[in-house]
C-alpha cells in the first residue's frame, strides 16, 4: 500500500487519504430524461492517519445519503466536486473502511483543461470517455491513475439497449420493461478507464475474445473495417506479450466522434470512423495497443503519458509494416521530417498538462522507441518490451522505471540514448541513438 502522490497536472485534487481496493456500483438510469439514481459502495484502506477523507464527485450530481461502514459520519459536505467525509474518530494508517454513498441527477460531462470529459450523452444512448479526468463525472472515486482498484457495474436502464461496461457480463435480467446489467472487472482498473456505453446496438462477436456493438446500419462496414483485430492481437501479442484482459470489446457509436476512446477491455469509435475502406485502421491499431500501454501499464503521473500514446503510435507503425502498408522506418522517417518542421518547445517526459495530447507527444514518443529500437536491435528491444508488460502487468509505470528496466534488460547506457529525445526540446537527428 502507498500513499499516491498528488499529480501536478491535476491542482485541487486530493492527494490520496486513501487507497481504493474495490468499487461497486449500483446505477438505475432512464436514457430517456439523462436520469441517474447511484449507490457507489467504496471499499477503502486510509493510507495515513486521518479524520478526514474524501472522493471526487461532479456538483450536478447531488449526494442524498452518506454512510461509513453503515452509520453517518461526524458530518459532510459536497462542494466544488468533492466528497468530503469528516469521520467519528481518527482511522490509524491502513484502517480499512467502506464507504456508502447515494447520489442522484443528470450527469454531464465535467469541463476542466481538456474541455469537455466524461458522461456524455448520444442522440439515443450514452457513452463515458473518461480520460483524463472524468471519472467524478458519474461516480464518486479517488481520481488517481495510480488508485487502481476492482469493480462491480450493476446497471439498470430501458429494455432495447444493449449496455456495456469494463469485465465480464455476469448476468443480465430483464424486469417489468426495463434490464438489469451487472458487470465485474476483477482486473485492477485506474478510474478514468471505467467506462459505460449503452445504445441501440447489435452485439456481433468478430474474433475468439472479440466482439463488436454497432448499430445495424453500421454493421456491414464495422465488420469488415475491424476485420483483423484477431490479426492485431495476434502481432501485439508476439511482439508485447500476451493480451492483459479476458476480452476485448469495440463500441462503434451512431454519432460520429472526434477521436476514438480506450477504456480497460474496450474501444469506442464513432461511426465517422467506419467507412467501410478500413480508412482508420490506424486508429484501430492504436486503440487496442492502449491495453497493454495505458490500461494494463498505467502511468502514476500524467507527465509520463508518453510511455501510452508513444507505444500506441509505434504500435500502429508496427501493424502497418506487418500488414504490407509502410514499414516501421518508413513511417519513423516521416515523422520525424514532418516534427523537424514543426516548433521544438515541447519537452515530452513533462508536457505540462495543456499538450498531453499533442500528436506531436505521440510522434516523437514512437521516434525515441524506435531509435531504441535501431540501437538495441530487434531481439533485444521486443524482449525488453515482453518484460516491461510482465513485471508491471495491471500495474503503475514511470518513465524512470522503463529507462531502468531497459537498462538491465539490455546492459546498455540507455538513459543517455533516450533523454535527448524525452528530457529535451531540440528534437535529436534522424539517426541519434
Ligand atoms: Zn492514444
């Protein structure tokens, strides 16, 4: 158990009273009038002695009731997006606690420095993107990507949407109109990889461990746009190691979206996305690389996002030369002629929260891999990746602790090949490293 540091890309958030080992939530949700009725059980350890703990939860949704470990608390307030519980008596550090709260209301999505993130709703449905800090948009959590924890979804909603959220189906029981779905990710998940998609869908299995919700209109082209995930996972697989999860759903939704969204075990694209042409394979690539750099290895701190979107790039050019497009160093060439063209003020090993996602971070992420890569050569460079996913399998990464393992894997100065490329703005030569 450790106490997770407050994230400076993040002001105002609580710098982790406590270590979530377990959600359950309960939802009842009419799709119709944007109407949630929660429960969220939050079974907790106090990372240090406190009288004082709190959760994040959106002020849209009001809290009706809240009990710890099944009485009221000395008392509690709700303000600027914070839970804050003052208990009866101080809890010792590792003091386990469960607490119970009942909220209700239409939720939105929660506006901050990446605009608008979270709960959204669709012309018929709903879907829930929560990076990077959307998470308190629908229910009450410790907002950390280094708070991992297990989840239970029990949700309730109109019959003739199919509903989606992380891990398994567990059992789905229609009732007087309406079904109840429950859900359980037993795989530890940060908070902003929970997810929830309802819609009008078709649920289509596409693979051994693959299945697709699309709406039937979108059918035909979803199938065949996503037609060689099973190929994907397979590649991914030999070169990272094996698939973190049990399952691996995409959403392709009837609205069109900006971006596709990675939560934990699923993707979410939009219908712009699928043009029957495989025009954003890509993208496909790119979202199913997110499960093992991102939602199986998650940074503790937002300023290592590269150690995500970096893999993710480089996993796109890496299915692009297996599947006969342009090869790794084709595409590694490319990019980094069009980023010599473009202003070096960017330092990607701390970003600063305003330019985590841009796809200058995501290019120039590839690029250090790859001149890694070029240096270390092949056998060494995907070993030392199989290792990085196994040693911190379902767990919290930095980018100190990739360069350190890159080191013992490979015996070689790493830290000197990689900071030019993470730690400074100049962009290095074709060819450094
Ligand atoms: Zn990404």
């Amino acid at each position: 158990m450790t106490a997770p540091a407050a994230d400076p890309y993040l002001p105002g958030r609580p710098d982790g009273d406590l270590d979530v080992d377990r959600y359950e939530l309960e939802l009842d949700y009419r799709v119709a009038t944007n109407r949630l009725e929660g429960r969220a059980q939050v079974y907790a350890t106090a990372v240090r002695a406190t009288v004082r703990v709190s959760l994040e939860l959106q002020h849209r949704l009001r809290v009706t009731q809240v009990l710890v470990d099944g009485s009221r608390p000395d008392r509690w307030t709700h303000r600027g997006g914070l839970l804050v519980l003052k208990l009866k008596h101080e809890m010792a550090a590792g003091t386990q606690l469960v607490i119970d709260v009942r909220y209700s209301g239409q939720p939105a999505p929660v506006r901050g420095p990446w605009g608008e993130v979270g709960w959204e709703e669709l012309t018929d449905g709903v879907i829930v993107a929560g990076q990077p800090d959307g998470a308190p948009s629908w229910f009450p959590c410790h907002d950390s990507p280094a708070d991992k924890a297990a989840y239970r979804f029990t949700v309730t909603v109109e019959a003739g949407y199919e509903v989606v959220a992380n891990g398994r189906l567990v059992s789905r029981s229609p009732r007087a109109g309406r079904v109840r779905w429950e859900y359980e990710q037993t795989e530890p998940m940060a908070p902003y990889l929970a997810t929830l998609q309802i819609g009008r869908y078709l649920r289509v299995p596409t693979g051994p461990r693959e299945e697709v919700l699309v709406p039937a209109r979108l059918r035909e082209a979803a199938e065949h746009d996503l037609g060689r995930q099973t190929e994907m996972i397979a590649l991914f697989e030999e070169l990272f190691g094996p698939y973190p999860f049990a399952a691996y759903t995409v959403v392709v939704t009837d609205d069109d979206l900006e971006i596709p969204l990675e939560a934990q075990g699923l993707s979410v694209f939009g219908a712009n996305h699928m043009d029957g042409r495989r025009g954003s394979e890509r993208l496909v690539a790119h979202e199913l690389a997110h499960q093992w750099f991102g939602n199986s290895l998650t940074v503790g701190l937002w300023r290592d996002i590269w150690l995500h979107e970096g893999f993710a790039c480089y996993a796109e050019w890496l299915w692009s030369e297996a599947s006969g497009g342009r090869t790794a160093q084709e595409q590694a060439r490319a990019a980094h002629t069009r980023l010599a063209g473009l202003p070096q003020d960017l330092v990607i090993g701390d970003p600063g929260p305003d330019a985590m996602f841009d796809d200058r971070l995501y290019k120039r992420g590839a690029l250090a891999l790859h001149a890694l890569r070029t240096s270390l050569g092949d056998e060494t460079f995907f070993r030392l990746v199989r290792t990085w996913t196994a040693r911190y399998r379902h767990g919290t990464v930095s980018t100190k602790e990739f360069v350190v393992c890159a080191e013992l894997e490979s015996d070689r100065p790493v830290a000197a090949l990689l900071d030019p490329w993470l730690l400074q703005k100049d962009l290095p030569p074709w060819g450094a490293g």
